[in-house]
C-alpha cells in the first residue's frame, strides 16, 4: 500500500531497545499509549507509569508507545512526533536529558531511576505511517506488542496463553497521568476474578493545558452542573409537595444505566486472556474503538466494572483539551464549548425536559420483568411516553433482543438510544434558556418547601429562609456591587453568575433542612448532636430520638425559648449569603478572565465576612444552650 510520495508502506516498526533490555519481561501488566502530537506531555503519562506503587505482590509493570500520524499530517505533528521518538529512545538509553522544565525532568529522572521497561514503535515516519492512521489502529499495535511483554504461557496458543486471572494491560492516552496505585489494582481485580474488564476513575489535569481549553472545559462543568440541578430541583419540587418526611429525594440513575460501564479509550483496563478471545480492536475505527471492543469483551463472556467500587483511588487524570484530530470524542464535545465559539449563553443544549423524561423512562424500564411479559410491558411504556414509528420499533427490537446482561452491546444501544430520542424530541435551547429554565424550576421547588415550612419559619422569623425570590434579590444586590468595580458586565460572567447562583440554590435548600433539624436537635436534647469525623461533621446517633415529620419538627420548635428561635432564623439567613458567596467565589476561581482583580478581591473578601457572621451565629448558638461550638 502506498503512502506519501509513492512510498510502499511496510508497517509499524519496533524501535531499537537498549541492549540490556529483554524483549519478554513478563509482565504482570503493560500500559498502551497511542501518541499523536503528544510532545512534551507523554512524559507526563510515562512519569506516572513509573511512579506505579507495586504493592505486596510487586506488580511488574512496563508501557508501550505508539507514536503514529499519517503520511500527510502537517510538518508541525510529524516534527513533535520525531522530537518524542528521538527524546524517548535517549532516556530509554540512560542518557542525561533536560527539557527545560523542572517538573518533566522529574518525570524523565523517575522514567530513568525506576528502570520503566519501556518500548517504543514507530508508526509515524515513512514508511511506518498508515495511510489511514487512527487511534483504534494504533491502540490495536500497541496492545499487540504489549501482549508480546506479558506473562505467559508458550506451550499454548491464543487466548489460553494467558490466565484469565491475569496479566492485565492498561490502555491510556499520551495526554494522561495515572493515580499511583492503577497497575495494582488493575492486577488485583483480575486475580480476584472480580472483573475481567474495568473503567478507571476519571478526572481532569490541567498542568500545561492551553488557556482555550481550560476556559472551555470550565464552560462544560458548568453545564453539568447546571443539568445535574435541573434533576435535583425536580425532585424537589415533587418531593415537598408529595412526601411529609424530612428525608428529601436526590437524583440518581436508574439501575439500568447504573450497571452500564463505559470504557474510554484513555481509563480502561482488561485481562490479556479477554482481550485476545474478543478479536481485539477494530483497527479500521477513528472513534468509539473503545465502546467497540468493550462489546466485544461481553460478548466474548467477559465481565466489565467500573474499578472504582473495589479501589476508590484508581484514577486516570487527562487534558480536557479542544481538539478535532479524531472525527468526534471528547475533544470534539469540548470544542463545543471554546470561548471562540460564541458565548455562552448561546451555546446550543438538549433542553432540561429531554434528559428528565429520558430519566423517568429508564427509571420505568426498572421494574418491568424480565420475561415475555416484560418485553410486552416494554411495548406499553414506549406508548406511554408516546414513542411511535420507526423510533418506537427500534426501542423495543433492542429491548426484546437484551438478554439483560450488562455492558453488552444491546444494554448500550438501549440506553443511548433512549437519551438520543428524547433529547431530539424535546429539542435544544441556547444555554442562557437552559439557565433560565433551572430558575423557574427552583422557584418551583422553594415555593413547595417554603409552604410545607410555613409554619416553623414563621416561629423562627424568618419566612423566606427558603424562597428563590428573596435569594436572587440578595445577590443581585451583589452582583451590582461588582459590576461597580468593573468597566461593564460581560455576558458571560452574567450568565456563569446565574448558572452557580441557581444550582447553588438547589443544594442550598436541603441544607437549610438540615440545619433546622440540627438546631431542633441540639437544643431540644442540650447537648450536641454532632462529632468531628476527619475533616467532616457528622451527626452523633446515639440516644437521640429522631424527628422524623414536619408535625414533629414543628412540636420541637415550639418548645425552644424565643432568643433560640431567633439565633436559628438569623442562622437559615446568613447560611443563604453563605451559599451565594461561594457560588461568587467558585465563580471568581474557576473563570479568572471574567473578572478583574479588584472584582476577585472584594468577592474574597465578602466571603470571608459572610463565613465570620456566619461562626459568630455558631458561637451565639453554643452560648444559648445546645449548639455545638466545635461545629
């Protein structure tokens, strides 16, 4: 096959190892990194291989490189690429290399002092580029001769060459750091027989990330967070209108997609015996290679996990980065959100209903049976709903074909499918409607709790402690105060303001519960109810009587002496300026470039005033019985 200028191409090459290095070191796990343009952050990822803690079992671990780009990739890729492949083979050879930055050397002095065996394979020069280089042919390489440095057996052949129960091999990408215990608990998880296929955790590593992706990655939390308050604030809503026990709903998904784990590319872990009874990757993919062979995993009987309900702490860091260098992905859902896109506030998301109705949905599909009267009941609910056509008869070909084990290829389609449609069928709206619709919903809410309240809130003095009108007063009193400072108030800081202010709010409200119940609490037993646990408080549990309702929440009030009733309102308002000066100073840590510094300086320093009365109510408190000052 040809590559650029007529040169035959002749496959990757497994670069030149030092001659003290053995070419089968069997491993017990091997960590797989494509590297695309990857200078000078692969040192990054392979620092934090090295780093790699072996645990009792000494876990042998090593990596491979696959550095890759087509033949017709701009000079600028090719160059980065023979920058990393001439670096990497020096440090592999123990010779000193200085980069300019402390902090990478360090991570080439702990590459070099740890002894990482390290391979490289060269898939970016001629004649060793593809034509139709791709992430998923580059995974594919790597994982082959990374297969090659695993423990095994060599009187057998394919997948029974390798224990089920282990080696394992880790794919990450060349723009990601793991937590130190990855490769050890990827081990331990295969010898457990716990899982055979696993998703690391996930995170964010901002070191050396360009400013246009750090702006537009705070962009996409912030819608996040927004819709993650969108299903709070519903459940409120109904909750407090509903329900008359203090214990109040939280989101969470239903058990459907609970069990559906996704393994991405850059946090994804599997024993090499699965691996190579799938078929492994689908070189042909430049996108969802990853979804593809995690389908192939089940459907080969493998089972998949998500790692973090073993080992909490086994994580993978990556750079959310704009880039459209694969043909959809992460980069490409970021870039969505780049400054250079437009503003915020116009920014184009599936509307709140979409992704609520969706939820309700798979919340029904929950409980339907799994048997034949459960696939008929599947028929009823897409009417229900008012799917119909096309849409409705690939919904439940999909359900009746799902044998209900998770992670399979139908389990994925089924739920992704089900959010596809209701969010084209509800549409999308410009970000500042989505912020906009989130506080109609909390106002909502707050009218339900401020009127299952009434009565209590009444007898401490404070009737609005739970209404979103009096809260967006108070801060757009702030807000004007800061506009002060500045030389006119971008769009943007306006609606990132509004966006924190309303999902602040949303927490806001069942925390104020809890603060009335605690104050109920501590004054009414005279002693206090809560205990430091570490950095946290926790309720202490022994020899209280619970208040489990309204009626008795309200009994409870009634007996407190009228200065205590007055500290625990004064109490419920200051903690509402507490919650809009931190949604300010989130606002003010996370988007720095909306804000100038005298903007940055009086937001610290409110909140800092608001924390202090906050702690001299606290004191009050303690000083009139029952409060624990320790709090």
């Amino acid at each position: 096959m040809p590559g650029d200028g007529g040169i035959e191409y002749q496959g990757p090459r497994l670069a030149p190892s030092p001659e003290s290095r053995e070419k089968s070191p069997a491993l017990d796990v091997v960590v797989v990194i494509p590297c695309h343009n990857e200078w000078p952050g692969i040192l990054r990822t392979l620092g934090s291989i090295a780093r790699q803690e072996k645990g009792k079992e000494q876990v042998l671990n090593g990596a491979v490189v696959v550095i890759n780009n087509k033949p017709t990739d701009a000079q600028e890729v090719q160059g980065a690429n023979m920058t990393t492949y001439a670096t990497l083979q020096l440090i592999r050879k123990g010779y000193p290399v200085d980069v300019g930055d402390e902090d990478l050397n360090e991570d080439i002095k702990d590459i070099q002092e740890k002894n990482l065996h390290l391979e490289i394979i060269d898939a970016f020069s001629n004649p060793h580029a593809h034509p139709e280089s791709n992430v998923g042919r580059a995974r594919k390489i790597g994982t082959e001769q990374g297969l090659s440095m695993l423990k095994q057996d060599p009187s057998k052949e394919g997948a029974d060459r390798f224990d089920p129960k282990g080696p394992g091999i880790i794919s990450t990408d060349g723009d990601t750091t793991l937590s130190e215990e990855v490769a050890w608990a990827v081990n331990r998880v295969l010898a457990e027989n716990y899982a055979d296929a696993v998703a690391l955790g996930t995170g964010h590593e901002y070191d050396g990330l360009d400013q246009e992706s750090k702006e537009a990655s705070n962009r996409y939390s912030l819608y996040w967070k927004v819709q993650s308050a969108h299903q709070q604030a519903f459940l409120l809503d109904v909750w407090f209108k509903k329900f008359d026990g203090l214990s109040y709903a939280r989101p969470r998904p239903s058990f459907i997609e609970k069990e559906l784990v996704t393994m991405g590319g850059g946090y994804a872990a599997y024993s090499a015996h699965f691996y190579v009874k799938s078929g492994g990757y689908d070189e042909t993919r430049g996108t969802a290679e990853d979804t593809e062979l995690s389908h192939a995993i089940a459907a080969a009987g493998g089972v998949i996990k998500d790692i973090r309900k073993r080992f909490p702490n086994a994580y993978a860091y990556t750079q959310p980065r704009v880039s459209f260098r694969t043909e959809k992905g992460y980069g490409h859902t970021i870039g969505k959100w780049s400054p250079k896109a437009g503003e915020l506030g116009d920014v184009q998301v599936p509307a709140p209903m979409g992704f609520l109705r969706a939820d309700a949905f798979l919340k029904d599909v929950d409980f339907l049976s799994d048997n034949e009267e459960g696939k008929k009941e599947f028929e009823k609910l897409c009417e229900q709903y008012e799917i119909a056509g096309p849409a409705a008869e690939a919904l439940i070909t999909l359900y009746r074909k799902w044998d209900g084990m998770p992670n399979n290829r139908e389990h994925f389609e089924l739920v992704e499918r089900v959010n596809d449609y209701f969010k084209e069928d509800c549409g999308q709206v410009p970000m500042k409607k989505f912020i906009y619709d989130l506080e109609e919903s909390t106002h909502r809410a707050s009218l339900a709790m401020t009127e299952k309240f009434s009565t209590i809130l009444e007898q401490v003095g404070a009737p609005d402690a739970f209404y979103w009108d009096e809260f967006w007063s108070y801060g757009e009193q702030i807000f004007d105060g800061i506009e002060v400072l500045g030389e006119g108030m971008t769009n943007d800081l306006r609606e990132t303001f509004r966006a924190y202010r309303a999902s602040e709010f949303v927490e806001h409200m069942p925390q104020a519960l809890d603060t009335l119940k605690v104050a109920a609490y501590a004054f009414g037993q005279k002693r206090p109810v809560m205990k430091k646990s570490g950095e946290r408080m926790v309720f202490v549990q022994d020899g209280y009587e619970p208040i489990e309702t309204v009626a008795d929440l309200e009994k409870e009030i009634a007996k407190l002496t009228e200065e205590q009733k007055t500290l625990i309102g004064q109490l419920l308002r200051q903690q509402s300026a507490v919650t809009i000066t931190l949604a300010l100073t989130t606002v003010s840590h996370r988007f720095p470039d909306l804000l100038n510094g005298k903007q940055r300086q009086f937001i610290d320093l409110l909140f800092k005033q608001t924390l202090a009365k906050k702690k001299e109510l606290w004191k009050s408190m303690a000083e009139a019985g029952g409060w624990p000052s320790s709090v």
